[in-house]
C-alpha cells in the first residue's frame, strides 16, 4: 500500500501537507505523531474514506479506480470512535464485517472472531452494556470477518486499525497487537495508528512519525524512537534505552512532578 504525495484539506483547514507512505505486506506499520498531527485523516485517506489529492495504490491499483466493493474485500477499517446509535446485539455488529466483505455465509466466522478478540459467549449480549474496551473489540471483531484470510488470490488484504488498543487493558493490548502480528505473519498489511511508543517498538516492523501533517522520520522503531526525534515531535524528554539483548528501543520518562504555575 502506498500513498504519494497526499494532500487533505478539512473545512477550511489543510489538514495534511504532501504526505508519502509506504506500508508492506508481512509488516505492521504502526503511524505515531501527536493528538491533532493527521493521523486519523492519513489513515482515512488510505483508505479511501475521505477527499484527498496525490495518489493511493493497493495491490498496485490506485484506490480512485476501485468500486467500493473492490476496496471492501481488500481493506478492513477499524476507526478511532465508533457511534452504534440502535439496540443491536453483538453478533449483529460482527456480522456488519461479513456483509461489508461480501462473504456468502457465517459459517461460524462470527463466534470465532470473538473468541479470537477473548469475548467468546458474548453473541447476543447487547452491545450497549458492553465496557469501552469490549465494545472496541468488538469492532476488532467486526473488520476481522470481513478480512479474515489475510490473502486472497495470492493479493494481500489489508487491516487498518486506527487506536486499537486505545481502550485495552494489557493483557488485551497484547491480544490485540498479537492478532496484527498474525495477520501480517500470515501475508496480509497491517498499518495501525499508535500512541504507546513501547507497544509500536515492540509489535510494529515499521514507524512513521506524524507532526502538523507531515512525516517527520520513518523507518524500524530503533530508527525512529530516538531522544531527539521525539523531543522535537512531542515536546518533551523522552530517555530512550534498549531492551537489553535485543535492539529494541523502550521510553521511559521520568515524571518530575512540579507544582503548576498560578
Ligand atoms: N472536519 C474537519 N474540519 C476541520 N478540521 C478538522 C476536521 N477533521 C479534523 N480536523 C483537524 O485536523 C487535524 C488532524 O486531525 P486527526 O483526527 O487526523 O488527528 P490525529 O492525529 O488522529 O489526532 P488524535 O491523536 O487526537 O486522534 C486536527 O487538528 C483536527 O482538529
Ligand atoms: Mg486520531
């Protein structure tokens, strides 16, 4: 998946500034930056979900050129929030994923997506009772039906998660994060919006950092997840070490707490 040269503009407001992305199948390519740099908006426009200028190509096809059930059947999209305004059951919101992915039956898909994201039995609970954390897998749930291989006719789909594990706990961050990793392990493109940098080293193949709606660096988490990289992005010191024997970076920033100025 690849995008070149996106522009968005919102309201009156340009959102992002020439953004060029590039996500590889077999890989999670986490997207951090801070609250407001266009995370959100890049995720959208590569999935072809909103306006944008530039060009985005999956599989090789710009996005501009496929129907909407062409692009249902090679991308699942997970958004930030999402608002279920009726009573519906859970099992009825999983099943939105598996008309959404034009897959002809349940086959027991449904079940066993929520047993993947640990909510096995909670079919016909309803959803408005759930936790925030329940209701976000859920829709992890949902998207998973409509991409459940994570290839098909040798092309890979694609799982675009925007704060999966926003609202987890984590044991579930590590569920969730695990399922990524899986689809990708299994030949499909996973690209997730990030706010927990030690979870984006840990589980992510590749990181862009995102500020004011540009990238600001790019690369493996040890490339990217550097002291001054992130000062500059997040405005704040951010100690970076290594995990020991391995080279994977971790944060871990001193809390020095002063008082606040009257
Ligand atoms: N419809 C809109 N009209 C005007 N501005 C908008 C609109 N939608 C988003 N924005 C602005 O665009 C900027 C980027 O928003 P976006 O949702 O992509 O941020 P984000 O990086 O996902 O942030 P967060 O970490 O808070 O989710 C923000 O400043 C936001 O206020
Ligand atoms: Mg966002």
């Amino acid at each position: 998946m690849q995008g070149k040269n996106i522009y968005v503009s919102l309201g009156r407001k340009d959102i992002l500034h020439g953004v060029n992305f590039k996500a590889e199948p077999g890989q999670v390519t986490a997207i951090i930056g801070p609250n407001g740099s266009g995370k959100s908006t890049l995720l959208k426009a590569l999935a072809g979900e909103i306006d944008s200028t530039g060009t985005v190509t999956l599989n090789g096809h710009d996005i501009s050129a496929l129907k909407p059930w062409q692009l249902a059947e090679m991308r699942g999209v997970l958004p930030q929030s999402t608002t279920v305004a009726f009573p519906f059951k859970v099992h009825e919101i999983v099943r939105l994923g598996l008309a959404t992915g034009l897959v002809a039956s349940d086959d027991g898909l449904t079940s066993r997506a929520l047993a993947h994201v640990d909510l096995a039995g909670f079919e016909h609970r309803s959803y408005q009772t759930l936790s925030g954390g329940e209701q976000q897998r859920v829709q992890l749930a949902r998207v998973l039906t409509q991409v459940w291989e994570a290839q098909q006719a040798d092309q890979p789909r694609w799982l675009l998660l925007d704060e999966p594990v926003a609202s987890l706990d984590i044991a579930h961050q590590f569920t969730v994060l695990g399922i990524a990793g899986d689809f990708a392990a299994r030949g499909g493109g996973v690209v997730a919006v990030m706010h927990d940098l030690n979870l984006t080293a840990l589980f992510s193949d590749c990181v862009y950092v995102l500020s004011q709606g540009s990238v600001w660096g790019s690369g493996t988490p040890s490339d990217v997840l550097s002291s001054d990289l992130m000062q500059q992005v997040y405005g704040i010191d951010l100690p970076i070490s290594k995990v020991p024997t391995t080279p994977l970076p971790f944060v871990l920033p001193q809390a020095v707490r002063k008082p606040l100025e009257p």
